[in-house]
C-alpha cells in the first residue's frame, strides 16, 4: 500500500515538480550543466545571486564548480583571487569558505566593478568572509602576508608571470594556484612555462581555460 507521502511524491515527479525543501529548487534540475542543487538555504542564496548578477568577463560555471570543489576539498582557511569582476567567482568560493570557515580576499582595480562585486556579497550574505581590495593587484598583492591556501589568477593575462612570482612565496607548502584563460597563451607567454618546469610544482590543465597548480610540500 503505497503512503500518502510517496504518492505525493510520484505525484510531484510526474508533473515535474521536486517534492523536496524550497531552496532546493531553485538551482533548476540536477545536472552538469545547469547549476547544483543547493544543500540549505544560504547556499540557494548565494547560488542566485551568481545566477543573477551582471556579468563581466566572469568564468563559465563549470570553472566555479572546480572552484568550490577544490576550495572545500582542501579545507581552504585563506583564499586568494586576482580579478573579482563583478564577484561570480567570489561567489563560487564563498559556497566552500563558508564551510572551511574561511575567507577569501579578492582584488580588482576597477572601481565600478568592485562596488558591484560588493553589493553581490551582501546580497548573498557572505560579505561578512569576503574582502574586496581595490588598486592595481600587481601593487596590492605585494601588501598581503598570506599563507594562502589557494589562489586564483584570473585578471590581466600579461600579468600572470608576475602575479605568479609575487604570490608563490604565500601560498603554503600543499597549497593550490588556479589560472584562468591558460588557453591564451599569447596573452600570457610566460605562466605556463613557469610553472611546467618549477620542480616545486605540479601542474595540470584541468578543462581549455583552468590549470591548477600544486605547490609540493
Ligand atoms: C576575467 S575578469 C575576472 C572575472 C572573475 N574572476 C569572475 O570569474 O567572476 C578580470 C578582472 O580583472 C581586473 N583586472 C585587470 N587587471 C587588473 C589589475 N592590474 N589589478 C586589478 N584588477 C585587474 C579587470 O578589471 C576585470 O574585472
């Protein structure tokens, strides 16, 4: 005899509609290339503020997935991102610092866009672990003390190979680097083949546009 529960439950699936909490339902159906499932309220909160905000230059989501993953995988305590646009990414690593009990510091030099990447974390409620500092990173940078756990370089593309020498002292012993649009390599010459022939690292191409970067310990 089938339950009062589970028939509803039939009953919801064949008209389409998830018979589960509210917030669940609001990253649209399970699947790769749509956006996750949310676990609880605040991350469906955080969730549709990136689906909503205006985007500039922001990466796919697919690159924001990599980004929470390996942000809570690690336990990242410290995160780093060079280019905040208007805060997508950030947002991706707010969903995984928020269960590490981390932060993420996040630079840009583009007044408008900081202040938009702000109203973004408030808007999700995460601006509480999330630092926008506004200048020219390659200056900014060099005022950080780390350790970081993992950053990512995602801002002007000639500037990677310095990002890279600036922040590598900072990152920790098993710590990750992210870099964004590799697949330009006329952009940005130089990174690649930095981090390919430092016997201190271990990189991959992980998808057309990320390589991730392990700092052996
Ligand atoms: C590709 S977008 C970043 C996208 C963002 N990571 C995301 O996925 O949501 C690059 C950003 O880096 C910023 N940028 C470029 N050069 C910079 C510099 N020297 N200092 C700080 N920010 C810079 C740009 O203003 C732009 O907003």
């Amino acid at each position: 005899m089938m339950s009062i529960r589970t028939l509803l439950a039939s009953l919801a699936a064949w008209m389409g509609i998830c018979a589960c909490p509210v917030w669940s339902q609001r990253g649209g159906p399970a699947g790769y290339g749509n956006a996750p499932l949310a676990a609880d309220e605040a991350e469906a909160k955080i969730l549709q503020v990136a689906e909503q905000t205006e985007r500039y230059l922001n990466v796919p989501l697919e690159d924001g997935r990599l980004i929470r993953i390996l942000t809570e995988a690690i336990g990242a305590r410290q995160a780093l991102e060079i280019g905040t646009s208007t805060g997508y990414s950030g947002l991706w690593f707010a969903l995984a610092l928020r269960k590490t009990g981390g932060k993420l510091t996040t630079l840009e030099y583009d007044k408008g866009r900081a202040e938009t990447a702000r109203k973004n974390f408030r808007a999700a409620g995460v601006d509480s672990i999330v630092t926008v500092i506004e200048g020219d990173a390659h200056e900014t940078v060099t005022r950080l003390k780390g350790p970081f756990d993992i950053v990512f370089i995602d801002a002007d593309k000639p500037g990677y190979a310095d990002y890279l020498r600036k922040v590598l002292p900072l990152v920790r012993p098993g710590g990750l680097i992210l870099a964004h649009n590799i697949s330009r390599r006329e952009q940005n010459p130089e990174y690649m083949d930095l981090v390919l022939n430092n016997p201190n690292l271990e990189t991959m191409k992980v998808n057309a546009e990320m390589a991730v970067t392990l700092k052996k310990r």
